[in-house]
C-alpha cells in the first residue's frame, strides 16, 4: 500500500496539469482572440508609452 500512497500525488498533478494544458489550448483562438491582441497591443503600447520619456531624459 505504500506505494500507492507514494504514486497518487505524482498522478493527480500530472491529471491536473493535463487539465490545464488542454484548458489553454482550447482556448487560443477563436472569438477571444482578437480580444487578447487588443488587451495586449494596449499592454505593449503603454509600456512603450512610458519608456520613451525617460529615454529623452537621458539624452
């Protein structure tokens, strides 16, 4: 019994990161998509945003 005791965590997280793995997967795409570029054209734009004025400070 004991190694049942030793297997069952090994296997429970690998069943949970399966999970996880076909859970992003799925979700990559489709009608979220065009969603998650803007959120992060938006993220990417601010950082960029916020970069430039030190850079002129510098110079």
């Amino acid at each position: 019994m004991d190694y049942v005791s030793a297997l069952v965590p090994p296997v429970v997280m690998a069943v949970f990161f399966i999970g996880l793995i076909v859970t992003m997967v799925k979700s990559q795409g489709g009608a979220n998509k065009a969603k998650e570029d803007a959120v992060v054209d938006a993220a990417l734009a601010r950082a960029e945003a916020t970069r430039q004025p030190s850079r002129d400070a510098d110079a």
